[in-house]
C-alpha cells in the first residue's frame, strides 16, 4: 500500500516570535498596568467586580473575546472542511441566546445586586441549592478550561515543533499573573485587546486564503460542487448531529447555559454602571460573535478549496482535524514572516481570554459562596488577598486539566459537550426558579440532580460509544493529487472487529451533542415542577416579585386574575411598580413582611436588601452607583 507525501511546512522564524511574544507582553502589561492605577482600591468588590462601574464598550469586547475561543479559531474552520457550513446556522441560536438572556435573566441577577449568581439560588430557595449549583459549575468550569488551554497548545505544536505541555503552562502562567495583578478590569480590557488580535489573524488568512486560491467565485463554485454549502437540512431526525434543528433548537440551549446563567458571562455584566449598559453590552457582543462566525465558516470553506483534491487528514500529513487550521496557515504564509506568528497570536488570544475569564469567575463563585460563608468577617484587604491567592489557585488548576483534554476528542464537540452536560441542568434549575414561582427548594434540589443525571448518562454513554458514522455525515474528502510515495507498507495481518454495542449506543447515546444541554434542562424542568407540586408548592405571598421574571405577562396583559394564576399568588402589582421605578414602591415591595418571612423559605434577608440597586430615573435604568455608599434599609 503507497503512502503519501506531506508538502515541506516551515517552522517559525524570528519575526513569528517576535509576534507571538508581542501578545504575551501586552497582555501581561495590561495586568501591571491596572495593578498599579488600581492600587488604592483595595475591597474585593474592586478586584472581583471593577467597582461597578464598566461601560458596556469594553464588557462587549469582553464576552466576544471570553467565548469565542481557541476552539472557534481552530475547531470551527475545521468543522465546515469536514462537515459544511451548516455550522453558520448558529447565527440563529446566537441571537435568541441573546435576547432571551438580556430580556429574561440578566434583569433579575442585576436588580438584586448580587456579585455571584448563585447567590440568587439562596435568595430563592436556601443554601442546600446555592452550594450544589456552585460546585457543578466550578467542575464545568475546570473542564471547559482545559480544552481550550489544550486546542492552542496543540496547533503550536503542529506548526513550530514547540514542547506541547510547555507551551500549556505558559499560557496559565500568563493568564493567571494579569489576572491576578489587575482583577475583572485588566481581563476586561485584555480580552478587549485580544479580540482585535483575534479578528486581524482572521481577516489575514481569509485574505491570503482567497488570493491563494482564486478569489471568492472560485472558493464559492469549489465549495458548492464539494456539497459545503448545504445548509438548511430540516431533517427532525435527533441522532443527526447537525441539522437545522440541532443547530437551532440545541444550538440554543447550549448556548444559552453558557450565556444566560454563567457566572463569567454576569460577571462582566453586573459590574456595569446601569442595567442600560449591561443590555447593550450584551447586543453588541451579539455583532462580535456574528463577526468571529462569519470569519470561522469561511475559513473553512477557504481551506477545503485549497485541500479539496489532497485532503491532509485522510492523506496522514496531521494527526487530528483540529490541526488542518494551523497547518494551512503555515504553508498559504510559507514566505511571508510574521504573519504564522500572527495567527498563532489570533488561536491564543482566544485562549488567553477564556482562561482569564474562566479563573475570575471560579475566583468570585468560590469567594461568595464558600470563603465568606466560612469566613465572615474578614476586612476588606484581606478578602482581596484572599480573591488573588484564589486566582493563583484557579490558574494552577485550569492548567493542569488540559492534560484530560488531550483524551476528549475534536475541540468543538469536547467543549460544547462540557457546557452541555453541565449548563443544562444549571439552565434549568435558574428557569425553574425565575419563571415557576410555584417551584420549591425540594423540587429545585431534586430536579437539577435529575437534570445532572440524564445530561450526563447520555454524555458519557456518548464518549464510550461514538454515534455511527452515517449519523455524522462527514463530506467526501479526496486525495487523488497527494504526492504518492511508492515505497510499500506492510498491512496489517490481522483485521480488528467492531467491539459489541449495546441497543442505547443506536439509539439514546447517539443523541446529537448540541442536544445535551435541552436533555438536561427540560430534565431539570420537569422533575422539579412535579417534586413541588408533591411536596407541597410554594406560596406567592413567601416570594419577593423581583426574583421572579414576569415572562406570563406578554400572554396574560389583559387580565389581573390570569396573571395572579401565573404568578402563583406572588403580587405582580408591587412587582409592575418596581419595575417602573418607583423607589416608594421598590421599598413598599421588597420590605413586606420581610420580618415575617424566613430567610431560608423566602431567601431574603436584610444584609443582602440593604445593597439592592435602584433605580436611577435620569438614565432611566437600574445602577450600581449607590450600592458602596447608600443603604436602602
């Protein structure tokens, strides 16, 4: 049997260094830069959450940079060479992420002033909820972060010959030291920093890519007689893994666990200086992730005419489809310097992004929740000591799980099964809580350990047994051109057979992965609605209005009685009045009965009223200006 050849790919040189330092430097000045105008500011709230205070410019920038990592620089171009460009239907699942975010979640988290969104689950239902909920996310977190310290780390190695783990550690070791010198501010405004990177390497290949390949009607014609351009399959078939509605539906669902609930993603959201600027952060980062898609999928289309008649993959030249990125970078720039580096930048700007995002946020939720519980009364400069030596832990940690990413597979499908598995049920379990007034703590407890349960049966009965090929439906990749060596090899003496598959593996564990996060939400759901009806629902008249999202009231706007019914007797009046921004009210609906109340039924307590934001009527919005100095109780 002949083997093939692979083309000669050059190493970096000095200029691709020069480069690729160049983003390691500035953003490691970034962190010294603000722990230095930073210094005087020295309470947590400073470090975990800027002050309050950010404008949504740079917190859009942000959540762009933070979520569209590595795995979309290097995962997503590959994804389209091998399957089409179905993955543009994210467009979709992208803007409902939003809307649904900004409209349903974000209102409640930012209103009821609290720094960890957990924080919320004990204002809600009680701490049981609040500790569960933070611990299945610090593990998502863990996770997730591995693979994208892993992903850049391996298209280093693919196009410089750079040590693997080497490179691993040094990007946690960068991470780490500016977000531990500069707090949620410097991350802030590196990711800022880092996103422009992440869109100049993009635009460069693409424009290298076209010319290198014909222009765009050449591109376009390649791309449609090699079938990529088929995009809307309405299949409803669910074992397919992307369809319209895997894409659409799923797509939605995951997306929305890891936007909609996420700690990192409200983190930069809360530390805006009004509500008005957290929404507007949140629609312009929707503009940001349309732009890296757009850039993603036609990568990829760019990179199957250029491969469409030697396909590296198949031919052996690589070893895994999340290296044909870099591998096509290195040889389309084979005599340009600098410009490798600048694509490598691009991959761990993406990195370096998440990463710091992922340590601030485990940082805050493991602060909130568990070092002020503990410890209550420790002074201001000494929970922010406590807040870095929790980043530096977080750095650590977050790094040495990419030695576990190694084993999950292509980086696309690893991550977003991660969210998928976790974020599911956590979706649920806020759903639960902001929109089903009826839902206690049992039924909250026991449905996202049912959610857990079934994300994670199917997730992992996945990983065991891999969905059929047929399912997948991988596009023909040819070699034809490949250079032939004509050298024999010896094959192989004795043919392996298929291991025995059990009937699940056909059927429940061939479930598409964008449908694990929907699995393990509507799972949630549905087992905690039926545990509070059994054990008892809760009483509107125990549940403050403002933890309770009035979503029944688009359906219900021409009856008082419908809506009392929805709201499960929780007094939708003093809500609409809070909503309006009557401080007179927002006082009048928040204290009632509050002495009455117990703190673990109803989840309020004075400590946590007395810093509630409020509403400031010239910019017609929630802020966060008073919440340091003024106290409304």
């Amino acid at each position: 049997m002949a083997s093939f050849i692979p083309p000669k790919v050059n190493n970096f040189v000095a200029w691709d260094y020069v480069v690729f330092a160049a983003l390691f430097l500035i953003s490691s000045g970034i962190g010294v830069f603000f722990a230095i105008t930073e210094r005087k500011k020295t309470t947590s709230s400073d470090f975990l959450v800027g002050g309050r205070q950010m404008t949504c410019g740079p917190v859009a920038l942000s959540l762009t940079a933070s979520f569209m990592s590595a795995v979309t620089v290097l995962g997503t171009p590959a994804e389209v060479y091998r399957h089409g460009a179905s993955f543009i239907l994210f467009f979709l699942a992208y803007m409902f992420v939003i809307i649904c975010t900004s409209e349903l979640f974000l209102p409640v988290f930012y209103r009821s002033g609290i720094t960890s969104t957990y924080e919320y689950l004990e204002l809600r239902f009680n701490k049981p909820v609040r500790m569960a909920a933070t611990m299945i996310y610090i593990v998502q977190t863990i996770l997730y972060t591995g693979v994208v310290v892993y992903a850049p780390a391996l298209a280093l190695n693919q196009v410089t010959g750079f040590n693997l783990w080497g490179s691993v550690f040094a990007t946690g070791i960068v991470c780490t030291f500016y977000c531990t010198l500069g707090g949620l501010k410097a991350v802030v405004w590196t990711d800022a920093f880092q996103l422009i990177v992440m869109v100049i390497g993009f635009v460069t290949v693409l424009v290298q890519g076209t010319i290198t390949n014909g222009g765009l009607t050449n591109i376009w014609e390649d791309a449609q007689n090699g079938s990529r351009l088929t995009i809307f399959d309405f299949d409803v078939d669910p074992l397919r893994r992307h369809t319209f509605w895997t894409i659409a539906i799923g797509g939605t669902f995951t997306w929305l666990g890891i936007y909609g609930v996420n700690q990192s993603t409200m983190q930069r959201c809360i530390s805006c200086k009004t509500e008005k600027h957290a929404k507007a952060a949140l629609y312009l980062n929707l503009l940001g992730l349309w732009v890296i898609l757009t850039c993603a999928v036609l990568s990829g289309l760019v990179m199957y005419s250029h491969f469409q008649t030697c396909d590296p993959w198949t031919a052996g030249f690589i070893s895994a489809p999340d290296q044909l990125m870099p591998y096509f970078v290195m040889i389309i720039f084979s005599t340009t310097p600098g410009l490798p580096g600048l694509f490598v930048a691009c991959a761990f700007s993406g990195t370096l992004s998440t990463v710091a995002a992922s340590i601030n946020a485990l940082a805050t939720v493991t602060f909130e929740d568990f070092v002020k519980h503990c410890l209550p009364n420790l002074s201001e400069r000494t929970s922010t000591w406590v807040s870095k030596g929790l980043c530096i832990v977080f750095g650590v940690i977050c790094t040495s799980m990419a030695v576990a990413a190694s084993f999950m597979g292509p980086v696309v499908q690893a991550s977003l099964s991660i969210h998928g598995m976790c974020g599911g049920p956590m979706l649920g379990l806020f759903t639960l809580g902001i929109i089903f007034p009826c839902t206690n703590w049992k039924g909250a407890l026991g449905g996202l350990l049912t959610g857990i349960t079934l994300a994670f049966w199917v997730g992992f009965g996945a990983f065991v047994y891999p969905a059929p090929a047929a399912k997948a439906l991988p596009l023909y990749l040819s070699t034809a051109e490949c250079i032939v060596n004509n050298t024999e090899t010896v094959p192989t003496m004795f043919p392996t057979s298929s291991p025995v598959r059990p009937h699940l593996a056909e059927t429940w564990y061939s479930l598409s992965y964008l449908y694990y996060s929907a699995v393990g939400c509507l799972g949630c759901i549905a087992a905690g609605l039926l545990i509070s009806l059994v054990t008892g629902p809760n009483k509107g008249e125990d549940i403050k209005p403002l933890l309770i999202r009035p979503v029944c009231n688009l359906f219900c706007f021409w009856s008082h009685k419908c809506k009392h019914l929805c709201w499960c007797g929780v007094d939708h009046d003093d809500s609409k009045a809070l909503h309006e921004g009557s401080e007179d009210n927002l006082h009048k609906g928040l204290g009632k009965k509050a002495e009455a109340n117990d703190a673990l039924a109803n989840g309020f307590n004075k400590e946590t009223l007395s810093h509630l934001p409020g509403y400031n009527p010239s910019e017609k919005s929630y802020t966060n200006t008073s919440i340091e100095t003024e106290s409304y109780f």
